[in-house]
C-alpha cells in the first residue's frame, strides 16, 4: 500500500502520479493502493482499492512500464488535444479518463496534461481481459505479535 508519504519501491514517475491517481480512482469505504503485479511478462503497478476486511479489485494499471506505454493509442480527438465530445480543452488536453485502444481493445486511460497540453497516458483502468491476466503480488508488510 502507498500512503501520502509512504511509497517503498515506486519509481519516480509513480511518486509523482500517485496521490493524483488515488483521488481521481477513490472508491468511498476503502483504502487506495499501489501493488506491483505482472501482466503476462511485464512487471506492472496497480491501483488498487481495499476493503476494511482486505479484499482487493483492481482499478487501472499504471503506464510506466515501458510495454505498456507503447501499446496505447489515444482517440484521434485526443491526441489533437479536443475532448472526446469534440470540444476545445482551451489549447489544453483536459485531465481525467479518455477513450483509447490496446491492441484490439477499446479501453478508458487516465490522462494529464503534459508541458505542452497534449494528454499524458498514466493509467489504463481494468477490463476483464486485464482481470483476468493481471496477478497481483502479496507481501508481508507487517505481523502482530
């Protein structure tokens, strides 16, 4: 689990991607955390939300991993910087969830804006093909005594 400052064995852009992921993903009665897994052979990071009795659902897989990245194909109304509808985001892409494919799969992808407004992919949030595929590693970050 990522805390607000709490963030073991995150890379650099997921510090930074973090606390805006959580908010955007928030699900009201659980925790919100970050797990590695793997998705096929990639190492991934996850957004997960957790109930108080410790079940965990998937949310969206960070796009950090360099074979994920590659594999997004942002809207074409996207990428020009317009919002799905076809409205102007004021020269900038807006931030928040945008139509997208992986491979053969229509997908939604978190997105910011980077320096120079066009939409940043950061997340891909979960379909069933990706629940499917997607395993999640455990670790024992604490015991009572």
């Amino acid at each position: 689990m990522c805390g607000s400052v709490s963030a073991i064995g995150l890379e650099q852009r997921e510090r930074a991607d973090w606390p805006y992921l959580r908010e955007l993903l928030r699900r009201p009665g659980h925790l919100m955390a970050l797990m590695r897994g793997a998705l096929g052979g990639t190492e991934v990071a996850a957004v997960v939300a957790v109930t108080p009795q410790g079940a965990v659902t998937p949310l969206a897989i960070l796009t950090t991993a360099e074979e994920i990245a590659e594999e997004i194909h942002l809207a074409p109304a996207a990428e020009s910087g317009h919002a799905a509808d076809g409205h102007a985001a004021d020269g900038h892409a807006a931030d928040g969830l945008l139509p997208a494919r992986v491979g053969d799969y229509d997908v939604q992808v978190v997105v910011r804006a980077g320096a120079d407004g066009r939409p940043r992919p950061l997340a891909v949030l979960t379909t069933p093909w990706i629940d499917q595929h997607l395993l999640l590693f455990a670790r024992t970050l604490w015991r009572r005594r």
